[in-house]
C-alpha cells in the first residue's frame, strides 16, 4: 500500500515514516517543498503524480502561541491547506488520516474528553484545526481525525528536552494547573497504526493517564535521575497558570479517553529518555 505523508520532515513525520515502511507500506514523504498545501494546483498534481492509497496529514501551522498574531496564516494552513488535500483525496475516494488536537476542547470539563464531546476551541490554533477537522467531514467519506496531545519526540523541540536542558536551574517554576496527556510521537504512530484497522471516525491519540505539566516534568527528572544515574530538577517548583502568562489561553483540563490506543504516559517517557542521547 502507498502512503502519502504530509509534513514528513516534522518531529511527528520523522518517527512516523520509518514506523510505516517497517509495517510494509510505500512511504512517499512531502513538506512544503515538494508540495505546498496552500495551493491547490500543487496538491493535485502531486496527488495525481503518487497515486496513493491512503494519505496521513500531519503538516500543520502549530505554533500556539504565535497564531493568535498570524491568524491569518494559521487559517491558510490548517483549514485551506487541509482543505486542498481533502478534496482530492474525497474525490478519489482515497482515506485520510487528520492528525488534530486537544485545543479543539476549551478544557471546562472536569472528565476525559470522549470523541463524542463537542469542541468548543478558544484560541487560533484549536479554531484553525477544528476547521481542518471540519474540511475533512466535508470532503471525505472515508476518514480518521485522530486528536492528540503534549506531543514531545526526538526530532524536535518538546517539553521533556527543555526541561533537561533546564535541570540545573537556581529555580524552576511550572505550571501545576494544567493537566492533560503527554505523548510521544512514536506512541502516536504506533497508535495510527491500529486506526487504519478500526471504522472510520474520529478518535483520540494520546499517551494514557494524565498528569499536570509539574507533574510532567517532576517524572521526566525522577526517571532521567535512575537512567543517567546523576541529579536532575532539585529546585523544581509549581506555579499556577497567572504566574506564567501566555498570548493563547491554554486549557485547564484537555484529558483525553484514547480507547487504549496508547500506552501509559511513564512507560512512554521512560523508553524516550532510555532512547536519547545523554
């Protein structure tokens, strides 16, 4: 089976590739320049080139907070640009998988966000992929958004490196009033995988359990202290979400129920951090 992968040079698309051609599928690896999903022409003319059977669409615009100032921008990539690729992938009757997020939920709710529960996004990246998932429905019979979360890899910029990169701080303050599901990227590809055996829909990809970002990075030092076997994170501390302003507003609680797509959140960081280079 060919594969189309969108933003394969992304830290998602860096883990997910391999995975794929080690399952036995064609790979054919696109970014922005080998096909600008901005512009239609493009699109189809890739499309029509790689003959795919299945298209896994993981290029996006996803710096949070920088969106509230380029909404403009967001909007062209994660809704025009999803767009383009869903009409000719409807038109062909060719799946797609939408790689979405927990900000299309505004965090309000005090349980696991299901599949089923209405998004209700509150900043331009959580509008802008709400309205990728929404071109996706439009355009597509056969489908899979799968929606993720505090997505962190070896082949980009994350929380788990930045807080390393931090240990050895005077202080370290992080916010303790958010809570959600760290994954990792290979979990997301390994959990892509069992999508494309499940019904067409929308579902959610993420590490299982939740925990706060504290939470988070107190983890990421205690397992990094047993693993390189030196100090990590003494002088960590909590602080609330006032004490650490954003230009976005980042939800509260953006839980999500994987259906067990994923593995436990630890056991997932543990085999990351084993995985990197110290």
């Amino acid at each position: 089976m060919k594969v189309l992968v969108t933003g394969a040079n992304g830290m998602l698309g860096q883990d997910l590739c391999p995975i794929l051609e080690d399952e036995g599928y064609e790979v054919v690896e696109t970014d922005i320049e080998s096909m600008d999903l901005t512009k239609a022409d493009e699109v189809e003319a890739k499309f029509s080139e790689v003959k795919p059977d299945l298209v896994i669409h993981c290029a996006a615009y996803t710096a949070v907070d920088k969106a509230e100032e380029e909404p403009k921008k967001a909007e062209l990539i994660n809704v025009c640009g999803t767009e383009n690729l869903a009409k000719v992938c409807g038109k062909a009757d060719v799946p797609i998988v939408y790689i979405s997020t927990d900000y299309v939920f505004d965090g309000t709710k005090t349980t696991p966000y299901t599949p089923d529960d209405v998004p209700n996004p509150q900043t331009v990246y959580g509008k802008t992929k709400l309205g990728g998932e929404k071109a996706v429905k439009k355009y597509c019979k056969k489908y899979y958004i799968a929606r993720t979360s505090w997505l962190y890899g070896h082949h980009g910029k994350n929380f788990v490196e930045t807080m390393l990169s931090l240990a050895d701080k005077p202080e370290l303050k992080v916010v303790d009033d958010q809570v959600g599901c760290p994954t990792w990227t290979v979990e997301l590809a390994n959990g892509i995988l069992k999508l494309l055996k499940l019904p067409y829909g929308t579902y959610h990809v993420c590490g299982s359990g939740a925990i706060s970002w504290y939470g988070f990075a107190k983890e990421i030092f205690e397992q990094a202290e047993k693993i390189y076997e030196k100090p990590f994170g003494a002088s960590l501390k909590p602080c609330s979400t006032e004490d650490f302003p954003r230009p976005a507003k980042r939800p509260k609680y953006s839980v999500m129920e994987n259906g067990k797509l994923c593995r436990k959140w630890q056991s997932a960081l543990h085999d990351y951090l084993e995985l990197r280079e110290e």
